[in-house]
C-alpha cells in the first residue's frame, strides 16, 4: 500500500482539509465550471438569489404560477447521454 498524502479530487468533489482546526471542504466547482463550459455558459453573469433560511416550501404556495418540471431539458437529456 502506498501514501498518496492528502485526497485533493475524487468523484468530482473538491476536498480540502484543515487537519490543524479540524475542518474539512468539500466542493464542486471544477464539476459546475465543467457543466458550464459544455453548455457555452462560462460566461454567464453570476447572480446571488437569497432565501430565508426558516422557510418552508409547500405546493400551496405555488399553486397557480410555478411550475413543478425541473428546468433544461436540453442539459438533462445532454447530461444522461453524455453528449
């Protein structure tokens, strides 16, 4: 067996860990970049969407205006078939 040191990327997650404050991060941003670039996006303008974090959803509350299918088809479709 051999000591690769600290795990940096696997399975598409980011991992960074902090062994001095006991923390560890993980995140997936090469994998969102990735999504991006594939879909001619990389230069989308970033926009923050905030929330109540108490909030809680219901299908009352999107009775009449929402709707309940998840969005881009074209990227689920492109996604499952690895296009």
């Amino acid at each position: 067996m051999t000591d690769l040191g600290h795990l940096r990327y696997f399975l598409g997650m980011e991992i960074e860990q902090d062994l001095s404050a006991g923390r560890v991060s993980i995140r997936q941003t090469k994998f969102a970049k990735d999504i991006l670039e594939k879909f001619g996006m990389e230069k989308s303008n970033p926009v923050k969407t905030p929330q109540d974090p108490g909030l809680k959803l219901t299908k009352a509350m999107c009775e009449g205006g929402c709707s309940t299918k998840r969005p881009w088809p074209k990227y689920r479709i492109a996604t499952l078939s690895g296009a």
